[in-house]
C-alpha cells in the first residue's frame, strides 16, 4: 500500500480476488472517511466514491514485506512471530530493558517505522491479547498489572473475536470488555461457545498463549580467519577442505545438496577473489566437491596473501538421503564429475546431449540440452534411414523430379549410382521455419558411383535441388 | 592372407588414435559401439556440420554420447585430456581442425594411458600425428549388390603390427560390424554353389 499510493488525501483501495468478486483489500485514511470498508465488493464501493483509485493487491509480495519486516524487527528483541496477514508480534519481555523505558522504545519504533513510511499501531501489554486489544484502538502501554483497568473500556471487537459473535454480543448490549467481564461465565458460553471466553482470558492472562517465532531460513555459508596470511595452493585446499566439510554437514542435516559454490578469498590488502564452481548435480560430498576446485583455485591470484575464506552454496537444491546399494552408480558419479570439471573450463553449458523431439522435420527431431540439466530420456526411433550429419542445405544443379545422374557438390563431380526415395516430408504449418519456405520437400539417398552417400531433396512447389546430410 | 580384422579392430584401448576420410564418423560409432559405455564428443562450436542423433541411433544409442563444444582446438583438447584421464568415459572423439604437435600428442597418449580410455582424432587429410597409436582412412564405397553400408577401411599407420585394408559394413539391426568377403573369395563361394 505504502509503495504504491500516489496520492495520500484521495481515497485509494488495493483489491483482490475474493470470494468470486473483486473485493477491496486494504484501503488509506481518506477511503475509510468515505464509509468504505475491507471486504466490500469494489463495484460498491466506487458506487459510495466515484473517485476511488484502486489497484489490486500484490499478497505475495506484502507477505514478504511482512517477514522483512520482522526480520527488521529483530533490533528490538529476538522473540518474533507473525499476527495475521497484517501484523508482528514480538515478545519484548527482557529486552525492554535495553531502553529507559517502554514508551522510549515504543517513540523509536514508531519513529523509524514512520521514517520508511509505515503508519503502525503499536500497543503493549501484559498479554498478547491485550496488547492487540491496544494496538487496535489507538496503541498505547498497559503497565504491568494495569492490564485489565487499561482494557476494559475497549470494545468486544478488540478481543479477536468472529466479527458475527460480536455484532450479537453488542445487540446484547455487551459494549465494552468490562461488560463481559461482569457477566458470569456459564452463561456467556452456553451462548456464544467457549471462544469468546478463551479470548477474554487470553487477553486478561488467565490462559497461556505462546508466540511461535519465525524460523531462520538455512544459511549455505561457512567462513574462516585465518591468524596468518596464506599463499600456497595446498593451503588454500586445505582450508576449502576444511569449510567444505563444515558446509557439507549443514547441506546434509538440510536435505539438499549444493549447485553453486562460491569461495570467496579476501586477500591482506583488502581485495577479494572469488572461484565460482557450478556443479554438474546436486551434491554434498565433500570429498567429491574438493578436488572440483582445484582448477579455480590454482588461477587465484594470492598477492600477498589470504587471511579470510569464506565459502558460500549460493544455488541449493533438494537431495534426499538415498539407500546405499551394491550397485550404486559408481560410473555414474564419475561421470558427473568429469561433467562438472570440464564445465570449469568450457562452461557447463557446453556440455550437452541429445534428446529426442516429436518432429518429421529432420533438423527438429532431436533437442540439445545440457547434459547437467537434463536426464537421458525418451527413445529414437528412424522409421526411415537418416544421415549421420546434417548440414544447411547447398544446392545443386538439377532438373525434374528424379535426382540428376550426375552433378557436381563440394567441387567433386558425382554421378548417382543408386537412388532410394521419394520420402515426402511437409512442413510443420504451425512453425513459421524460414528454411521451409520453399515448401513440400521430396528426400532422396543417392549412392554415387563415387562412394558418397548423400541425402538430397528436391523441392517440387518451388523447383530445385539440395544436398542436406551425408550418409557414412 | 589377409590379417583377421578383429585383431585391428577395435584398436588398442589407453591410445588415442586418428581416422580421417569420408566415412570417419561411422568408423567413430562404430568404435563407440563396440566400447560400450559413454561417449564424449568434443568438437569446435563453430562447425558447420551437426551430428544428426537419428542418424547415430542406427550405430549407437544416442543416450550413451555427450558433446562438448569447445570454442577453439585448444579448448577441445584440453576437454579431452581431461576427459580421457578421468575413465569416467570410455571413448574420446575428437574433431580436430589443425594438426597436433607432438606435446598435445603426447599428452593425450598420456592421459589416455592413465585412464584407461581410447582417444580417437577425426582428422583431416594429411595432418597426422606422429603420436597416434594407429591411423585409419575411412571411404564409403559403392555397391552394385545394393549395400548401403559399404565401407572401406585402410589401415595407413600401426605402430605395433601390419597394415592392411578391409571392406566392411555395418548392420544396424544388431548394431555390430561385418566384413564383406574379398572379391576373389565371393567368386569361389559363387563357384561352389553352381
């Protein structure tokens, strides 16, 4: 919302596709002063305000923002869980001692929040529903122990309760938390089930409720200082060796295995090198990786020496455990290898394999893949017999539909001894292809007499002749 | 008499060899088909002339073969003496563009002794090495019984045993090579069939 508005005093809604209509998700101070509300469908509420401006929501993206948000959050105390879509909750019991007081720290907070442009409501409390109950109406402190006396002229709706049980409890004259307060118990949930009591006591602290805090993401990066400069080739490996098997260990409890290495090496005078190792699988075999690096190692520049390493898997991918079997892919392994290391000089890339392609069009039969990223797979199948290579086509003289008896190619002069064909390929209509411009295509292998086995075709809508590939 | 085909072929393994002729890719499968195992293929990226993997299934199953495309020769011998040291594959082929020196040779003897593999240069004419183990020109010929496979097969150079010529021609079905009788001998085989 905050990025995206342009104009703070016109009334401005974000919307969503919900419940099969386009709803307003979140709207500015202006909007809400023209009666609308989250939720409404937008139809109506361009009705109320025909000069809306509205956009539709990125939930993706505010859901990173709001772990950004929180990971911000940190500075205050490391206790952080997410409340709803829109909200933190931090735990600051303990931390709040790093401040001469909660309203200090309370100041600061809404102070940089506001820096960056976020408007926030901020309450603290005993309990978690309290100080939501507080957030919610205007933010503010519960002192310790004040926490019933500072809620109790809220709303029911601070409470977190459905929006329905609070409409009824209001019907019901039930305005305030005191209100509820004063009601004996056994009634109220005979009424309205046991939540709205579960609420109460969540936010007065009669029931526990805990705050499940964020995991930290996986962290693929080891790093080493060393006391002393380094310069040796062996040396550097030894210290690879070393973070490798510390990074392996985390790669492994992870379940994933590495694609992308980076091993960062800081030299004394500050300047940095980095050796890159792209991996031909997954992998987080330590002993495996190692002796991948040596190539990009060995052209490392070491001046006068390097005191700081780090290593970093910056592409991870998943790699279950696997069973050890007696035929384990031993060959397999060396071959990935080979891959990996050949791509250190020529660019994984640049191994490739073929795969098979649904297509009559000779040169479209088969795909190049990366051989790193691709599995052998699918079947070949030549229903007729193809050549072994494949050129652009380069014409020949030659008239009428048989092949010439003779003719000349790649200055030899040629004369067919035997001709098999026609196998009549067409175009693929639905591939604008600049070479099948010319049209139908007849095949023919011609033997010369001369030994040449060539593959040439004629086009009859568009006369003329070609050599296309060469038989062995 | 002539020498058995099969001592010659396939060549000796932990060598690099050279094939040059027309017909040097099908002598390349076939070797490749004939080691089992993976292929790697290293060539310039800039050649004109694509292998056509439809074509090679007739010789080999296309699975078993991995290109890598260097940008010039240096890059593809270095890929292959890479490759031939590691014996993760079983069969090196080469494109080559200009002759080796007798360093690069030799390297690639080396490693392909180290590894255990076969190295095979697909060479132009005239630019042997004297490094390689064997040398082979290659040339389909024509055959009025209607052979479509026909080859001949000229050993120019060995360095440990004789030099001979063979007619050859390759069976796709089962993907094994066969020698075609010498002239002379199919008229005696004519003959005792009258």
């Amino acid at each position: 919302m905050r990025a995206r508005s342009t104009d703070s005093d016109a009334p401005f809604a974000l919307t969503h596709l919900h419940k099969s209509a386009n709803r307003i998700y979140c709207l500015n101070r202006a909007a809400r002063a023209q009666g609308l509300h989250p939720g409404m469908p937008h139809a109506d509420a361009h009705a109320f305000c025909p000069d809306l401006i509205s956009q539709p929501a990125d939930l993706p993206g505010d859901a990173r923002f709001q772990q950004m948000l929180a990971r911000w959050a940190t500075r205050y105390c490391p206790w952080i869980g997410l409340e709803g879509p829109h909200g933190l909750v931090l735990d600051v019991t303990g931390s709040t001692h790093l401040w001469p007081d909660e309203a200090t720290m309370l100041g600061d907070m809404k102070q940089r929040l506001s820096r960056a442009g976020i408007h926030a409501l901020i309450g603290i409390a005993d309990t978690r529903g309290a100080s939501w109950a507080l957030a919610l109406h205007g933010g503010g402190i519960a002192q310790p122990g004040q926490t019933e006396a500072r809620i109790a002229r809220l709303p029911v709706s601070a409470l977190r309760i459905a929006e329905k049980t609070c409409v009824s409890l209001e019907r019901l004259g039930l305005r305030t938390i005191a209100d509820l307060i004063a009601l004996p118990r056994p009634t109220v949930t005979r009424r309205f089930g046991a939540e709205v009591l579960l609420r109460l006591d969540q936010a007065l602290g009669a029931q526990p409720e805990s705050i499940s805090p964020l995991s930290d993401p996986p962290h693929y990066g080891v790093r080493m200082t060393l006391p002393e400069p380094i310069g040796l080739t062996s040396d550097v490996m030894a210290g690879t060796q070393r973070l490798l098997t510390r990074l392996c260990e985390t790669l492994k409890e992870q379940e994933v295995g590495a694609r992308v290495l980076q091993l960062t090496l800081r030299r004394v005078d500050q300047d940095s090198q980095q050796v890159e190792l792209r991996l031909a699988r997954p992998l987080r075999d330590a002993g495996r990786i190692l002796p991948l690096f040596e190539r990009g190692v060995g052209e490392v520049e070491a001046g006068f020496g390097i005191d700081m390493m780090r290593l970093e898997a910056t592409q991870v991918e998943p790699l279950p455990v696997k069973q050890v079997t007696h035929i384990a892919g031993r060959d397999k392994d060396k071959l990935d290898d080979l891959i990996t290391r050949i791509g250190t000089r020529i660019g994984l890339e640049n191994v490739q394999r073929f795969l098979p392609a649904d297509s009559h069009i000779p040169e479209r039969s088969f795909t190049i893949a990366a051989a790193a990223f691709s599995e052998p797979e699918g079947s070949w199948v030549a229903l007729h017999p193809r050549p072994l290579k494949l050129f652009t086509p380069e014409p020949i003289a030659g008239h009428g539909n048989r092949p010439p008896k003779s003719f000349r190619w790649r200055n030899m002069s040629l004369s067919t001894g035997r001709a098999t064909g026609p196998e009549r390929i067409a175009p693929e209509w639905w591939m604008a292809d600049e070479n099948w411009r010319a049209g139908l295509r007849d095949y023919w292998r011609v033997e010369t007499r001369q030994g040449r086995r060539l593959w040439l075709f004629h086009t009859p809508q568009n006369p003329g002749w070609f050599v296309q590939g060469e038989f062995a | 008499m002539r020498p058995d085909l099969a001592d010659h072929f396939p060549p000796r393994t932990g060598r690099t060899h050279e094939v040059n002729g027309p017909s040097s890719l099908s002598f390349s499968l076939a070797l490749a088909q004939a080691r089992g195992g993976t292929t790697l293929w290293a060539r310039e990226d800039w050649a004109p002339e694509q292998l056509n993997p439809v074509g090679i299934s007739a010789y080999l199953d296309p699975a078993k073969l991995l290109i890598a495309q260097g940008k010039d020769q240096l890059e593809v011998l270095a890929v292959s003496e890479e490759a031939l040291r590691s014996g993760a594959v079983t069969l090196v082929v080469m494109e080559l563009s200009k002759p080796l020196d007798l360093t690069a040779g030799r390297r690639l003897q080396l490693a392909a002794e180290a590894g255990k593999s076969t190295g095979l240069c697909l060479i132009q004419d005239g630019m042997g090495s004297n490094a390689a183990e064997t040398r082979w020109h290659c040339a389909p010929v024509f055959s009025e019984s209607g052979d479509s496979t026909h080859q001949s097969w000229d050993l120019k150079k060995n360095k440990s045993g004789t030099l001979s010529k063979w007619e050859v021609r390759w069976d796709a079905e089962t993907r094994r090579l066969r020698l075609v009788p010498d002239p002379a001998q199919r008229q005696g085989l004519a003959r005792a069939q009258h």
